[in-house]
C-alpha cells in the first residue's frame, strides 16, 4: 500500500518568506511526527499529534514554526519568515496506534537564501 | 529517554556480518532499544527493536546485554545496499511520547565490496 508521502520534495525560498511543509501519513495511522534533519545530523524532533489529543510541541524550535493535522489526517508544517539556518530536510513519520514503529516519508528538502 | 552512544562509521567486507554496537548505560526499566536505519536521500528505516530479550527478524539480530547497558544489532550476511546510517534509540513503549527521541549522529555504516 502507500506509504508516508510529502510535498514538496524540494523547496527553494528566499529568507523572509514563509513555507508551508505536507504530510500525507498511511491511512488509519493515528500518531505522526515531524523531525527536522540539518545536513550530516541526526533528527530532531519538532511536533508529535496522537489522535484527538492536544499536539506535543515541545520540539518546535522557535514561535515562527507551527504546525496542524487536519481531520486525524493530513498534516502541514508552517514556518513563517524563514531564516537561512531553517534549511534542512523536514521529515515526517506515521505510527499506527498500539504499533512500535514509525514509518517515515521521504521528507522535504528546504533550502533558505 | 536514555542517551545512546554509538561509534561515528564502521566498514564492513560485503557477505561478512556486520555488528553494530550501541552503548545506552542510562536505560531505564522499561525502555526499549530501538534500532532504525537511513540510506542517502532516504527516510529513516525501522529495523528492529526489544526490551531484554534478543530478538531476530528478517533484516537483523539485536542482542541486548543482560544488564541492557549495552546492545549490538547484527546484519548477518551485509550487502552494498545496507551501507547507510544506523540509529539506536531507547524509549519508553507504549508512551503517548513514542517516537519524540532525538535520533543522534548515529552509526555510519559502509559495506565494501
């Protein structure tokens, strides 16, 4: 079946302007992630939601980032006014519920003049 | 979650086993070592993962020490398409903070022909 997919798979902007980052977990998945990969790093995570719940934030860098899942689905990452030191690659990661691992897109590269 | 320690890179002769260790001293009872993996460009990969027990699948071993300081996960039989960065992880199972560890700079493994 279809795994985890995000859009767009490269995003080129200009310092200043905000980006908004897509996540389109596996259906029926209840727990998603988005993680933040700087080049030659390790992830780190940003935001958790698990179902209904209130998101688990406490990865977010800085107030410019946010982030919402729409209807238990769909998830968008927003950063506003981005700055040069945002470039990475935002990666994504759904969980079924009760299920150890995660399954993660392809993630997004994001570049920052 | 526990602090994981692993080496920066590691080569491996491909068909030789390649054992990758994972130091993790800070374990607490009831966290799990997870053991995922990143080829270039790619998400993150689960792999495996226990509690105390060592336990097989179809890609790995995972040996975890009777005092669980330490654990090795184990590629049997390596190819050229398993040198990537591998990522051990301790969390709490079941946790509605599942998945929020920090991955860390992991093991970069190449397998050479």
């Amino acid at each position: 079946g279809a795994g985890v997919s995000q859009s767009p798979s490269n995003k080129v902007t200009e310092k200043g302007k905000d980006v908004e980052l897509r996540c389109d977990p596996i259906s029926g998945h209840t727990a998603l992630y988005w993680y933040r990969q700087s080049l030659g790093q390790g992830l780190e995570f940003l935001i958790y939601f698990q179902g209904n719940s209130a998101p688990d934030k406490s990865g977010l860098p800085s107030d410019r980032f946010s982030a919402e899942r729409t209807g238990g689905s769909v998830s968008t990452l927003t950063i506003q006014r981005t700055q040069q030191e945002d470039s990475a690659v935002y990666l994504c990661a759904s969980r079924p519920s009760g299920a150890p691992e995660q399954f993660f897109g392809p993630g997004t590269r994001l570049t920052v003049l | 979650d526990a602090k994981t320690t692993q080496p920066t890179s590691m080569d491996c002769a491909e068909g030789r086993a390649a054992n990758l260790p994972c130091n993790h001293s800070t374990i607490s009872g009831n966290e799990y070592v997870y053991w995922y993996r990143q080829i270039h460009s790619q998400g993150p990969q689960y792999i495996i993962h226990g509690l105390k027990n060592n336990e097989t699948n179809e890609m790995a071993s995972l040996i975890i020490t009777e005092d669980r300081k330490s654990s090795t996960l184990i590629l049997p039989h390596a190819t050229l398409r398993d040198t990537a960065v591998y990522y051990c992880i301790v969390r709490v199972e079941g946790n509605t903070n599942a998945g929020k560890s920090t991955f860390g700079d992991g093991t970069t493994l190449t397998v050479k022909p």
